[in-house]
C-alpha cells in the first residue's frame, strides 16, 4: 500500500555503479516521478530509501496503481534495470474502535476485547507494551472483529492495552480499551531454590550440549538461558501456523490425576554446592502422575510441532485456532506427528525426563500469539463462558 508518505527502500547491484535511478507511480494512464538520485553513484550495491505518497504526489487517488523503478548502469553500454508492481494507493487511515466491556488486567492471563475495523488495513489488533495479538473477523460470519490477548506475567502494571490499526503507510490508529489491574487480587509469584547435583548437571549437559567442553556449571547456566531463549523463539515463531477458527468447544483438561509440582511464573534460583548459579523464570506447570503415563491433548486441535526443543525435551504443540496453544514437555516419546489433529483427551505420547528435567514429569505450558500464558483460566468453564463464549460464538460449547 502507499498511503501519505510510505517508506520504500530500493536496492541495485550493478558492475559499474549506478547512473541513474528513478522511482514513478503510475495510475489511471499517467506517470508521477516521485524521487530520483541526486547524482550517479559509484557504489556496487547499494540501498536508497525515499517516501512515495499523495504527500507529494498529490494527484493520486485510493485506488490501484503501480510503483516502477528504472535504473541505468554506470557501465559503458548503459544497461538498464526495470522493476514495477501493483499498489493500492490508500489515503485515508483506517479507524479502529473497541468494545466499551471493562476488561480485568491479571498478570499472565488473557480476555477478549470485540473490535470494530473500517478502511484499509494490514495489520489490527490489541498492543499491549510492545506485544501485539491479532484481530480476526468473528466467527459466524458475524460482522466486526475480536482480539485474543494476554497480559504477560512481566508486563509492567501500569501499560495500557489499546486496539490498533495500521495499513503499513504510517497511518496507524489506536483506540483504548476499558480496564482496571486490580492491584491487590494480582497473582503472586513464589520463589523457589532447586538444588543442583552433580548427577542433574551431567545428565543436562551430557543430552543438550553433547560435544561441548568445560565447566559443566558454565555450560548448563549457557544451556539454561541462550538455550532456552532459542526454544521459546521457536515456540514464539509457531503463531504463525494457527488456524483462523475455532477448533475447540470444551473448556481445556488438565493432564487427570496430576500433582501440580511447579506452577505458572515461579521463579527458580538455582543452587549448586550452596551458591546460586542462575535463575529463571518457569513459565509452566509442571504436572507428575507416575513414570510413563500417556500424555493427553488438553483439548482438541492440530499437532504444529513434535520433535525435539532443547530444554523441554520431546516436545508438542498443539495449536487451538487463533493463536492459542498448548505445550507438552520432557517426554520420552511422543506418538503424533506435525500436521494431526488430536481430541480432547488423546493420548499423543508418553511422559518422561527429556530436556532439562529432573524426574519424570509433563511440563505443560499455554502461549497465546506466541506470549507464554497462564493456563488456568482455560481450565474453568466459568472463565471461558463469560470471558470467551458470551462475546464471541463458540459453536458447541455448553456452560
Ligand atoms: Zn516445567
């Protein structure tokens, strides 16, 4: 889109430098010249950035037109260069409007905001901080649009969420939202000490870092955080394979007859011979039954990932439809393959101590856009009816 003064950046390899360099919009059988190089350039690749737009091209009207470059090499034959591609000249922003609900602010928990979108635009949804979730239209063929989003676990108090909107011309709109952080009812997050033996510390560093040498207490800390961080980008880049429906219609199971042995935003300091080597912040719940027990689907949905991943061992996901997703970690055999769909319930594989785990365990985890959640409330019907299922339809639930 080309919207007021849209920034567009043109790169040219050529030989013998740059002659010359022209940008135009064409639209309805004219041509605008809308930048041109200053003066030839000696450079063999290089990168010109400029804005084109009604800004300063204003005889230019909503509606599809098509930016072209043309380039002429410095070279003794003056070769030339041609790019063109179809664009949609946008000159009013859009406008983003939000429901008027009072939204509760819990770290680490989600809600649901209706928005109502118009105009042109590439991009909507709710921003909180600098995390973003994204609008889609409402289920049903109902008109307007609805915005999962969550308030991470360490998001500062005071950030307001407001809708937003943006065509990708440097037109964004923002709207706020209604909300209160109850400050007093807020989670509290405990602190735990995890003592480090010898027999842990080999046993993670032996599986994640196999040909690695040193200190085994440096490797594991470098395990336990660039590691990590690498897993939890891969985990974050999976919102990109979500569905744009519903697949669910339950509230979510909790694994049955599972201790709860860690839960959501715990921080962990871990000691090793008495000194604090490292500390993290566990974004999950850790659930025990006994060695070996068959892991089961938290709710229905599509398998988009089961391999390996780093410290959470064999691990899965399981996409949800729009953008929610559940984690399975540290089995010792996972039973699905990317691209299933699993049921409520199903067992996809079996529990075990894969990654950076102690004991035989499920780490269950819940991401929402690719921001880790707490899963909770999603195990509440209560929760999803009034939270979910009175704003939006959820065809098949009953609560
Ligand atoms: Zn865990």
């Amino acid at each position: 889109m080309i919207g007021q003064a849209t920034p567009v950046a043109v790169q040219v390899r050529s030989a013998h430098g740059v002659h010359k360099l022209e940008a135009f919009v064409e639209q309805n059988g004219a041509r605008y010249s809308v930048w041109q190089l200053p003066q030839p350039s000696s450079s063999l690749d290089g990168t010109w950035n400029f804005t084109a737009g009604v800004k300063t091209t204003p005889q230019l009207k909503d509606g599809k037109a098509k930016l072209v470059i043309d380039a002429t090499s410095n070279g003794l034959f003056g070769k030339t260069a041609h790019w063109e591609h179809d664009v949609n000249v946008v000159t009013q922003p859009p406008s983003v409007s939000a429901d008027s609900d009072q939204h509760y602010l819990y770290l680490g928990m989600a809600d649901l905001a209706t928005l109502n979108l118009s105009g042109a635009f590439t991009e909507a949804g709710i921003r909180v901080g600098d995390q973003t979730f994204r609008a889609w239209p409402m289920p049903g063929g109902k008109p307007g649009y609805f915005s999962l989003f969550a308030f991470a676990w360490n998001m500062p108090p005071d950030t307001a969420p407001a809708a937003y909107a943006s065509n990708g011309t440097g037109n964004d709109v923002t709207a706020p939202l209604v909300f209160q952080f109850p400050k007093k009812e807020q989670p509290k997050y405990t602190v735990h000490e995890l003592q480090i033996s010898d027999a842990f510390l080999n046993k993670v560093v032996n599986e994640l870092d196999p040909n690695g040498s040193g200190d085994p207490v440096a490797r594991f800390v470098k395990i336990n955080n660039e590691m990590r961080k690498a897993n939890n980008q891969t985990l974050f880049d999976l919102r990109l394979k979500t569905a744009d429906h519903f697949l669910w219609s339950q509230p979510f199971q909790r694994q049955p007859h599972a201790q709860s042995e860690a839960t959501f935003a715990d921080l962990r300091k871990y000691i090793y011979k008495g000194k604090q080597i490292d500390q993290q912040t566990h974004l999950g719940y850790d659930l025990a039954v006994t060695q070996h027990v068959g892991v089961e689907a938290a709710n229905d949905g599509r398998v988009v990932y089961a391999a390996p991943l780093g410290i959470y061992g064999n691990c899965i996901v399981v996409d949800h439809g729009y953008g929610l997703m559940t984690l399975y970690g540290h089995l010792s055999q996972i039973q699905v393959h990317e691209g299933d769909m699993v049921k409520r319930g199903q067992v996809m594989g079996i529990s075990g101590q894969t990654g950076m785990a102690g004991g035989d365990h499920i780490h269950f985890g819940m991401l929402l856009d690719g921001i880790q959640i707490d899963p909770k409330e999603w195990w509440d019907p209560h929760w999803i009816k009034d939270h979910i299922a009175k704003r939006v339809d959820l065809p098949g639930f009953q609560g």
